[in-house]
C-alpha cells in the first residue's frame, strides 16, 4: 500500500506511470483491481483547520511590512505564495476525496484546453458533463503544473477522438437514429491484444480496454454511462475488478461481466463460463450493488468519476502518442453493422486542414 500512496501522490510524466504508459507497456496497463488500492491510497481526508483570527492590530502590521519591503523581497514573498498556492491545488488534484461528478478542480483546470470543435457540433456549453473538445498538444505538453495533473472527463475525451477521426464517423455517434455505434482500436494491431473502445447503444455508452480471447472479452478497465436529453452524461456504472464478458455467436454479451477469478485456483474456466465465475456482476444500475470495501464500490460516484477519468486518459494518450511520433493511427467505426476502417488525423474534422483517405 505505501507504493500504492507514493504512485498517486507522485503521478510521473515518464514511463511507468499509469496515465503514461510506453508503447512496449501497453499489455501491462493497470487494471481495476489496480484502480481501486490507487483511488483508497489517494483518498485523504482534508485536516481540520481552525478559523484565523485576524485582529485589526495584525492587519495594520502586515500592511506596514508590505509597503516596507524591498521590491526584490516583495516579489519573492509574492511568488512563495504563489508558489504555496500551486502546492495546494495539486494536493487537491491528487485527493480523490475532492473528486464531484457535478464540478471539481480538474474540470476548471481542463477548461483551459479546450478549444471549438470546427463542426459545431458540441456546442459552447462550459457544464462539467457536456462534450467538449481538448488540444491534445497543450493537455500533454503543458506549461501549467495544474494541467498536468488534472485529468479529463470521458465525455470530453470521446468528443477529441471523434474529432480526429472524419465526419461520418463523428456524426454517426451524435445521430440518435443509430441505434449501434463502436469506435475501437486495437492498440498493437492484434485482435488478440489490448483494444481500447468507445461503444454507444441508445443512450448508453461504454467505454475501456480489454483483451480478445475468442470466446470471451477479459475487461481490464470498463465504464458504463448514460447520455441525458440534454447531452449531460453520467455514470452508471465502473468495475472494480477484471472481468470477463462471454461472446455468444461471435455477439459479446454488454449487458453482463463476470469476475475473472475461478472459485477454485485448480479450476478451468470452459467455453460456456459455467460454474468456473465466481460471480456475475449485472451492469445495470437497478441491480443490487457488489460492495468491495467501505466506501468503493462499482456504483460508488467519486469512484465511478475517477475510474472515467483514467479511461479518458487513456483513450487520448493513445492518439496524441501516434501523433507525436508521426506514426500511423488507425482504428474501425461500426454504425448499425457496418463497419469502416480508417487513419485517425491529427487535425479537428473540419478545421479545413483534415485530408481525407
């Protein structure tokens, strides 16, 4: 656990962290299991803090001890504060107990990335749980220590990646009258490895990584969400363990994940994932919630925000790291059975610079 606490208080850019991960780490992502000890070491209470008292004698002090100091001693004390302030707010970014799915410090700091999608099509809506779309470039390659440890919503990572991928594809998820809408990418260009993806049916949308064994989906990360009337999305649902998702007749079931761990460690688990599961676990919010801990659990709101945030990380270092390094970025969209194969561009569809395949 002490690892755990020293990782989610000192999130590295570099390679080994978990929001960073290097192309050659890509099968070693962590998974929920992972998650949930990180969201628990990263969750600190606030301490209480006794009221100032500030009598008039004291202020008149400070101001004379203001208007007294050099310039050069005047500034210093300025940027301390600062500098003191900063601390505060990334101490802030790093507790998950300040995590709110109604509004926190990540999304005034992500706000500060945002940029107008060319389209249109989001909006200008600045609420916390509406589409918007993020520059890549200043999210991870910022001047701005806050940037660097705020994280986004999954709303707003799934507006970015539909806006580098072409306009049919972008206009096909928003269009209610697609009943099926999957966006996925296979990370290393395998059916069999690690796939990252952004599944909408109705209303509904889930998003995370898993691996493709033919029978089954082992889930890594999985995060289910609704989408309201009025375009506000909201979470439902995030596991806090691996899972596994049986495929009947090559159709995966959405609906139902099960844990991944036999009841027995000599156990097999067969074709059917008969009585080898230990459990199900009903993807529905109606169902009765799958208690892990205390205060985590699959329904549990700051949890469920946190685990969002982590896939929306992920989806988007996925893209901007092919864009960084020049390489190719493909991926396949699906709307109602018909699937298409595409090169995501590092320009926004629409801005004019975006060419077509």
């Amino acid at each position: 656990m002490s690892s755990t606490l020293a990782i989610a208080r000192d999130i590295s850019p570099h390679k080994g962290s978990l929001w960073d991960p290097d192309d050659d780490e890509w099968a070693e992502v962590d998974d929920a299991n992972k998650l949930v000890e990180t969201f628990k070491a990263s969750y600190r209470s606030p301490a209480a803090r006794s009221p100032v008292k500030t009598s008039a004698l004291s202020y008149f002090q400070d101001t004379i001890k203001s208007v007294l100091l050099s310039p050069t001693k005047k500034a210093a004390e300025e940027k301390l504060r600062h500098d003191e302030r900063v601390q505060d707010q990334v101490d802030e970014l790093r507790n998950t107990y300040y995590c709110d799915p109604n509004g926190d410090l990540h999304d005034e700091v992500m706000e500060s990335v945002f940029v107008r999608d060319p389209l249109g099509h989001f909006g200008g809506m600045r609420a916390p749980r509406t589409m918007h779309v993020i520059d890549l470039d200043a999210y991870f390659l910022p001047d701005d220590p806050l940037v660097h440890e705020a994280r986004p919503r999954l709303c707003d990572a799934v507006a970015t990646i539909l806006s580098h991928t072409s306009k049919e594809c972008l206009e096909a998820f928003l269009d209610p009258s697609i009943e099926h809408f999957t966006y996925r990418r296979e990370v290393d260009r395998s059916k069999g490895g690690l796939m990252l993806i952004v599944r909408r049916e109705g209303n509904e949308v889930v998003c995370g990584a898993y691996v493709n064994f033919g029978f089954m989906l082992q889930w890594k990360l999985y995060v289910k969400s609704k989408i309201s009337i009025t375009g506000q999305w909201h979470e439902v649902y995030a596991t806090t363990k691996p899972g596994l998702m049986r495929i009947d007749n090559g159709t995966p079931e959405w609906g139902v994940i099960r844990s991944d761990a036999p009841e027995n460690k000599g156990e097999e688990i067969d074709g059917q994932l008969g009585n080898a599961l230990s459990r199900k676990l009903e993807l529905s919010p109606k169902k009765k919630k799958v208690v892990v801990s205390e205060d985590v659990s699959e329904t549990n709101p700051k949890f469920m925000l946190y685990q969002s945030r982590t896939v929306a990380r992920l989806l988007l270092w996925d893209i901007w790291y092919l864009f960084d390094k020049m390489y190719d970025c493909r991926a396949t969209w699906e709307a109602d059975g018909e699937e298409v194969e595409m090169r995501l561009k590092r320009e926004l569809v629409g801005s004019g610079d975006d060419d077509e395949d």
